[in-house]
C-alpha cells in the first residue's frame, strides 16, 4: 500500500482534446494533475475545476521535451502527496509539408515528443498504475491507420502511438491496467494552426468536438477497449482501410492533400 493519493496525469492540458479530457475525468470524480508549458492556462483550468467542486487540480507547468520529464514530474506528484493512476498522453503536434522540404529539426522535435516523450511517461509509472488498479490512454489518431503524403512524419509517428498502446494493452492486461490508444478523426483544436493547416482539416461529416472525443475516450477506457475510434463513419473508415490496396490508400491521401495546399494557396 502506497500513502500516497491516486490522481490523473494529463498531458498537452493547455488546449483542446487535452482541456476536454481534463473535464470529463474531473466530472467523473478523478482528482488530477495537469501538465503542460502555459503555466497560466493550466492555472486557468484548474480554477474552473476547482469552482465546480472538485479538488483543484495539481499544476505541472513543464516542458515536456526536456530529459527527464518522467521524474521531474514524478518528483512533483511526490512533493504534493501523489501519484499517478491514469496516464493521459495527450501532447503532439503535427507539421504539413513534403518530408524533405519541411524544416528537419522541427519534424525531429515531432518525432521526440508524439514518440519518446508518449514512451517515456507510459512505462515510467507502470508500478504507480497496477498498485491503483488504474490504466493508461495515449491519445493517437486515424492518421496512425495510414500513410500520409505531405504529413508523413506526423502520420509515422501516430502509427508508432497505436501499435505499441495495442501491444502495451496486451502485456499490461495481466497486471490489472486498462490500456487503450484513442484514435480521433479532425476536431477543431489549435492543431490545425500549429500544423500548418489554413483551409480546414477534413470534410465536415468526419469532423467531431473535442468533448465528443474526450467522453468517447474515457467511456472506452474505463470499459477496457483497446483501441477507440469515435464516431460510426470514422469507425468504419479505419476499417475498410485494412482492406484497401495500399498503393490507392497512398494515391487517395496524396490527392486530398493536394486539393488541401490549393486551396490555402488561394
């Protein structure tokens, strides 16, 4: 037995589906530890937490590409009395572009936090999760279904992000841990923005909100799914992928992305 109390760690905290999961985990009576660079929109969302009645929030304002992430925010959970029962890995981000021509260092940045960062903090507190009975959600996307001409990287890494939640969802079911891997479809977010995206990400019927992502993500979660696709159509979608050649998958994502530089060209 641990004295210390089991909380929530949600990264990427400051924005978007990481805001939305950060609501819906605090709803359903989870105290939590917020982390994420902006310090004052993690203060921001641990006020509104805090005014609904729930405990406020711990605050962990880091930034999550620096070595040794996991103790510094181990370190900081112990100093406040916690530890972590959930891990939520939310943080990413995406470049638009041709591989080669898109800045290297910024695509090895991609790589570092969508992939050894997301790593890193799923293996570091395995004992801390099995103890408190908890699980692990590693927030990934459709993109991980495919290649992606002109995001390839970006969809690399988020192929990367659902085979080894898939295979950890395997090797920690044993040990009591719910593992699941949470595969959205475009959600208005400041993705879009950081990626490069001017004229929309995808046709609407696609799109969902981020708080439909996020309950949709808890829900599978907590009833031990390995791997979460909101939404029927996107559902489908990853499913008829599988049985697509993959040459027309490749033609297909090459000429949507097309249509997509044209029209931010204009």
């Amino acid at each position: 037995m641990s004295s210390l109390r089991p909380v929530t760690v949600i990264t990427g905290a400051s924005a978007g589906i990481g805001v939305a999961l950060a609501r819906v985990f605090a709803k359903n009576g989870h105290e939590l530890a917020l982390i994420a660079r902006r310090e004052d929109r993690l203060r921001a969302l641990a006020d509104e937490i805090a005014a609904t009645g729930a405990r406020r929030p711990i605050v962990i304002a880091v930034d999550l590409q620096k070595p040794g992430v996991a103790r510094t925010i181990g370190d900081a959970l112990t100093a406040q009395g916690a530890e972590p029962q959930f891990v939520v890995n939310n943080a990413g981000f995406g470049l638009v572009g041709t591989a080669s021509t898109l800045v290297h260092d910024e695509q090895l940045q991609m790589i570092d936090l969508n992939v050894r960062v997301l790593t890193e903090l799923s293996l570091a507190f395995v004992e801390s999760l099995a103890r408190n009975k908890g699980g692990l959600l590693n927030v990934g996307s459709m993109a991980g279904f495919l290649p992606g001409p002109c995001m390839a990287v970006y969809y690399a890494t988020k192929a990367y992000v659902l085979s080894f939640t898939e295979a950890l969802h395997s090797e920690l079911r044993p040990r009591g841990i719910r593992v699941a891997v949470l595969c959205p479809g475009p959600v208005p977010t400041e993705f879009a923005a950081r990626a490069g995206l001017t004229a929309g990400m995808a046709p609407g019927i696609l799109t969902q909100s981020a708080d439909d992502v996020a309950e949709a993500g808890y829900r599978g979660l907590m009833d031990g799914h390995r791997t979460i696709v909101p939404g029927t159509l996107n559902k489908f979608i990853t499913i008829m992928i599988r049985l697509i050649p993959r040459r027309l998958i490749l033609k297909f994502v090459d000429a949507r992305q097309s249509r997509r530089r044209s029209a931010q060209q204009t």
